[in-house]
C-alpha cells in the first residue's frame, strides 16, 4: 500500500487509513498507522503542518481542521482502538501522543 522504502507525507498515510476506517477495515488502518510511525515518519517533516482533514466519526466523514497531521493520526488510531477495546493498541497511541504533547511543551513539536 505505501512503499516502505519512502517516506509519505503524513497528509497521505492520513488520509489512507481514514479511507480504511469509513470501509470498517479498522485492523488495516491501524497496521498502516504503525508502520508509518515506527518506520517512515520524520518527526520534523515540514508536511506534518496544517491541514484540511476528514475524519470518520461514528461512521461519518467529518471535514476537519488540524494543526499536525501526525498528532491528528494518532488521535484518530487511538479512539478507534479504544472503540475496539483494544488495550494494548490504545496504549501505543496514548503514548505517542503524550510523546507529541511533550515536544510541544519543548518546544520540538509544531505549535
């Protein structure tokens, strides 16, 4: 699905797993989440910036507004792995995105 010998940018690996989710093909959005945040993301990537997102909210697409993609895909992984009861991946995204708020108050993540 995303050539794992790049790097995407944030905006696509966002909007693939979103597709995925709005499918109920959860299991995969959150493989391809993991696998981009473990080995394709760059934290200080210019493209995790501003942007215009949909996000699937109980079974709707929702046009959204975000500030970093990245911290917007961990968000999304994690309440869907919540909505899933899935402890032990709710708990990665949980911990990636205190990681994201720990730069932020550094000063290392975007404002």
């Amino acid at each position: 699905m995303v050539n794992a010998t790049a790097h995407p940018a944030p905006l696509v690996v966002y909007d693939l797993c979103s597709c995925l989710i709005f499918q109920g093909k959860t299991r995969q959005a959150l493989s391809l989440a993991r696998l981009y945040w473990s080995e394709q993301r760059t934290p200080d990537s210019p493209d995790r910036g501003p942007a215009h997102l949909w996000d699937v909210q109980n079974g709707d697409c929702v046009f959204i507004e975000s500030d970093d993609v990245d911290r917007q895909l961990a968000t999304l992984c994690n309440r869907i792995a919540e909505e899933a009861a899935d402890k032990d991946v709710s708990a990665y995204w949980s911990a990636n995105l205190e990681a994201l708020q720990n730069d932020m108050k550094r000063g290392d993540g975007l404002s």
